[in-house]
C-alpha cells in the first residue's frame, strides 16, 4: 500500500453519494468517450442496489479517492450474469456455468488512477473486496488482452471461462475469469 493512502470500505448509501468522484477515478483510469459516462454512472448507480453490494476505496491523504472497487452477489435477473450464464452454458455446458454461476461474488469494477498505479493498491483492493465471503467463487470480466489487470487476476488465482467474448456487437472482446475464493496468491 502507498503510504499517505488509506483504504476503507464504503457502504452503499455512501459509494452513491461519492458516484462522482469514483466516475472521476474510472475516467483517468480507462480512458473512456465522453459519451459513456452517463450511462456508467446510471450503472453504478444501479448496481449499488444489488444484494451483497460491497464497495472499497482507497484515498489519499487528503480524503480523496484514488482507487476504488466494488462487487456484489451475482444473480439471475442481472444482465452481466444472465450474458455470462448464457455463453458459459453453451461452451461449457448446464453444470459448469452453474458451478461458477449458482452461487458467486461479481468484481464489477477495479480501478486505479493512474499516479497511484503499480504500487499495490489494486491488488490489496482485490483481496480485500473478495475477502471473508460466503460465497465460494468470485468472477468478472475484462478485456482479453494481456493488460495489468489481466495480469494481477491471474495472479489471484484467476482462469479464463470465457475469451473473445463480445457483450454486445460493438464491444471489444473480452475475457470472463473466476477464481475460488478467497483468492490464492499463485505468484511463483
Ligand atoms: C489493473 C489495475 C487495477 C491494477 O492496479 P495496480 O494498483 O496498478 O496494480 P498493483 O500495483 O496492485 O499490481 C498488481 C499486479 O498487476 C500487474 N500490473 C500492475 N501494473 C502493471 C504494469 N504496468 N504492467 C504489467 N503488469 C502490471 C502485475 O501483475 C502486478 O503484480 P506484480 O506487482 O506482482 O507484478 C490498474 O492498473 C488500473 O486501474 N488499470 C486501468 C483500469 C483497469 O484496467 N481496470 C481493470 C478493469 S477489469
């Protein structure tokens, strides 16, 4: 963990309230078109409605927020899920995706602003958000290029269920990955 920074857990009322700030840690970290923004905020608005919602960010010394991450219980009815469930049952079939899918913990979002980037903090972001969990496995998604973040969730133990896996017609392909929790450090 950088010094000068802490990290705290936020519940849901607050993580609403300080959408803005997140949007702006997601925006200097993805690098997104402007015209996304709403959109991604109405999600993580929506999200935050979700059950088991749990959300961590990381602030600097002067209480603002440089990093941030949060997920929830997956379930039928959430549009991640039901795509996922989709496309892991026709590959992999009925008892696989359900083995992933029937009880998990969904990392929708993992972001650091860029200064604060490779010194830690999205890994401790990860273990954290993932620890003392019921449920045992945890997914997400992610571009299938091999990113730093590709890196840090293989290296929790993460594996592929899914590559060039296109959520809608103009997406960039992406991977699905989970991991049986709590994560392992597989670092060799
Ligand atoms: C991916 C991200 C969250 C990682 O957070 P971070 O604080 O920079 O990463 P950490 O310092 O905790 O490093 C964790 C691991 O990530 C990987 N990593 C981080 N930065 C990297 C880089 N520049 N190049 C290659 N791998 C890198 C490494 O595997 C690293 O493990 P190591 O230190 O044992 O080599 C951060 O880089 C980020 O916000 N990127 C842009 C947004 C994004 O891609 N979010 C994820 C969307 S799914």
């Amino acid at each position: 963990m950088s010094p000068a920074t802490t990290l705290t857990e936020l519940g849901a009322a607050r993580f609403v309230m300080a959408i803005d700030k997140m949007l702006a840690v997601y925006t200097a970290a993805m690098n997104p078109a402007a015209s996304q923004l709403a959109g991604r905020r109405s999600i993580m608005a929506r999200h935050a409605t979700n059950p088991g919602f749990r959300a961590l960010a990381v602030l600097d010394g002067d209480g603002e927020p440089v990093a941030f991450s949060y997920g929830f219980h997956g379930e039928s009815g959430q549009w991640w899920h039901d795509m996922v469930n989709y496309a892991l049952s026709s590959s992999a079939g009925a008892a696989e995706a359900g083995h992933w899918l029937s009880d998990s913990f969904e990392v929708a979002e993992l972001h650091v602003t860029p200064a604060y980037q490779h010194q830690g903090l999205g890994r401790s972001l990860l273990y954290r958000l993932t620890a003392d969990l019921d449920e045992p496995s945890a997914l997400l998604s992610t571009h299938d290029s091999e990113s730093p973040a590709r890196h840090l969730y293989r290296s929790a133990g993460f594996v592929d269920l899914l590559t060039a896996f296109r959520f809608s017609g103009g997406d960039p392909p992406y991977a699905v990955m989970g991991a049986a929790l709590p994560l392992r450090d597989v670092r060799s």
